[in-house]
C-alpha cells in the first residue's frame, strides 16, 4: 500500500503521512510498540525496520498500521537506517525522519524538527541535546563528557562542527535522502551521515531535542567503550575503503 | 637432513602443491609462490644464506630478519582479509536490503 493510498483513506492527516519515520529496531519487543504508537496516533507513516529480531519484535506490532520490514540476517543501526530510507523514497516520503526505537525519543519533538524542511530552511536536521539547558541536564554527567569528546573527534574527521554527537534523531528531505548513502552499517554511519550532508554540500540546522535517558535505553544504547570501536572503524574505512 | 629441516621442508611442498592444485590464481601469483617457496626451502636448507641476507640488508641475524618478514607478511594477509569482509559485507548488505524492501509488509503479520 502507497502513501498515496494512505492519504485518501485518512483524508485529514495529509501532510504527516509523507513524513516517514523510519525505527530501525533490533530486540525491542518490550518497547517497540509504545514507541510506535505515539508516532501512528500524530498521523506520521511508521516504518520499522527489524534487524533480525529474535525476541518477538514483530508479534509486538500485530495490528498496528505500519511498514514493517525485516532483514534476514542482522547487519546493524545503520544498514537499518538505510533499508529504511531507501524504502521511504520509493513510497513517497517528502521527509523522512530517523527515530530510536528504545523510547529515547519524543514523538511530538518531530514537528519541530521537520519544520525547518518543509519551510525550505534546510535539507537536513540534526537533534541536539546541548542546545537547551533543560535538555543538557538530563544527559548523565558521564555521558555528557564523552559526547563532548566525540563532538570534537567529529569535528576533525568530518570537518563539521555540531554541538551534538551521534544523536539518532534526525530528519532530512526526500532529496537528501536519496543522496546520502550509508555504507556504515553499524554506529559509525552517525558520523557518516555528516560526511554526506558536507560532501553533497546540503544545508542543515540543528534542533533542540530532549531524550528520555530509562534504565531501559540506558542498557540498551551504545556502552561507552563503543566510542573507541566507532572511532577506530571509522579510520579504517577512511584508510582503506 | 635434520628432523625439523625435513618437517619444515616437507610442509612448504606441501602448502604449495595445495596452491598450485587449485589453478584458480593467475600464472604470476603462482610464479611468485613458487620462488617463495623455493627461498623457503633454500633457507631452510642452508640457514647461514638468512645470515648472509641479513647482514647484506643491514640486520644483524637472519632470524630477525625472517621474524621482520614474517610479522609484515601477517599484516598484509590481515589488511587483504579486511578489505575482502568488507566486500562482502557489501554484496551481503545488499542482497539482503533488496530482499527486505520487496517483502515489507502492511500492516505486520503475525
């Protein structure tokens, strides 16, 4: 079924179905399904791309009106992302946004963050947790220290300067979106996604974005010794790509 | 012949009648393994020809020497073995996302 199609039958929620929230989700059965709902009930199209869950993900969201699509083997974050914007593209997405299944993220942040898009301001959006003093405190002391590292280790790779980094939410145009292509299909496609926006010379801004740190997402998101795995990946592929 | 010397000669005919039988590399690859494993089987034979190549190149033995050579040869193997994985995590990439686009669902099924 099209986007087109959806957006006859909805009618009224015309221009949140061409915003494709893309959920790339790997044993998220828990959650899975409250950090969907949130999104469906704003009239966004949800796609969830499982990367070879095996704890039941996809029973989780019988029912539910969303593209659910599968990888038959497990190939990580960022190959997700990219499944999931490909196909974005081929149904229709004016915008597609990028958004954590562990429930970090706020559903009803997405309108800000695409606003700079669809006014034309911008092709890309990144979500920063250091824009905003409230948003900041509730990064963990720890955490916020190594993200502050990583946002200059970043700035010297990619030779752009963010005052966030590796912060999942983001959203881009259709357009963007078929330019950039993630080759990273582990966490280091977070820095590549700024190599792209540079190398294709896109325009971006970013945006204040709160995330809700749970014992939940706190143990399933990137353990802090993932930096040096990143950063090492990241020069090797420079190296030898 | 000592004991070693047999078991080592011994091993490098046969890593290179394995090779050669797979005649799937090109005719300079199997030139090139074939003097590699003549030098072997020469230096195995006459260990002072290590010492006399080792002192030529400025190192003071030939077990260092062959040490040197053997450690770059491991990362050599290692980088080609790299670039290789993440070839075919490409192609695998690949495949597997054409595969995943053309059986997306609406709405899940059970």
């Amino acid at each position: 079924m099209t986007a087109c199609v959806l957006l006859q039958e909805r009618g009224g929620a015309l221009l949140n179905k061409a915003i494709f929230v893309i959920v790339p989700a790997y044993n998220e059965g828990g959650v899975i399904r409250s950090t969907a709902q949130p999104l469906i009930d704003l009239g966004y199209s949800v796609v969830i791309v499982d990367d070879c869950s095996q704890d039941g993900t996809a029973d989780a969201l019988v029912g539910l009106p969303i593209y659910y699509l599968r990888h038959p083997v497990n190939l990580g974050q960022g190959a997700a992302l990219q499944t999931g914007m490909r196909f974005a593209v081929l149904q229709g997405a004016d915008v597609v946004v990028h958004f954590d299944a562990d429930g970090q993220h706020q559903a009803r942040d997405v309108d800000a963050l695409v606003e700079p898009i669809l006014s034309g301001q911008a092709d890309v959006v990144l979500g920063s947790r250091f824009l905003r003093r409230e948003d900041v405190l509730e990064v963990p002391f720890v955490r916020r220290l190594l993200l502050r590292c990583a946002v200059f280790v970043n700035w010297g790779l990619t030779g752009v300067r963010l005052s966030d980094a590796h912060n999942g939410f983001r959203a881009m145009s259709a357009a963007a979106a078929k330019l950039i292509n993630l080759s990273e299909n582990r966490f280091a496609h977070a820095s590549e996604i700024i190599v792209q926006i540079r190398q294709f010379r896109l325009r971006f801004v970013e945006k204040p974005t709160t995330i809700v740190y749970t014992d939940y997402s706190r143990a399933k998101g990137q353990p802090m010794w993932n930096a040096i795995s990143i950063f090492s990946e990241m020069l090797l592929r420079r190296l030898f790509k | 012949m000592k004991p070693i010397q047999f078991i080592l000669v011994s091993l490098l005919i046969l890593l290179l009648i394995t090779y050669l039988g797979r005649r799937k590399s090109r005719l300079l690859d199997q030139a090139f393994v074939l003097f590699l494993a003549g030098l072997g089987v020469a230096l195995v034979l006459v260990p002072d020809w290590a010492n006399l190549i080792a002192h030529w190149v400025g190192v003071g033995r030939g077990a260092d020497l062959l040490t040197y050579l053997g450690l770059l040869t491991v990362g050599f193997v290692l980088l080609k073995f790299y670039i290789k994985m993440g070839e075919l995590e490409r192609c695998l990439t690949e495949i597997s996302r054409d595969s995943t686009i053309k059986n997306a669902t609406f709405p899940p099924k059970a």
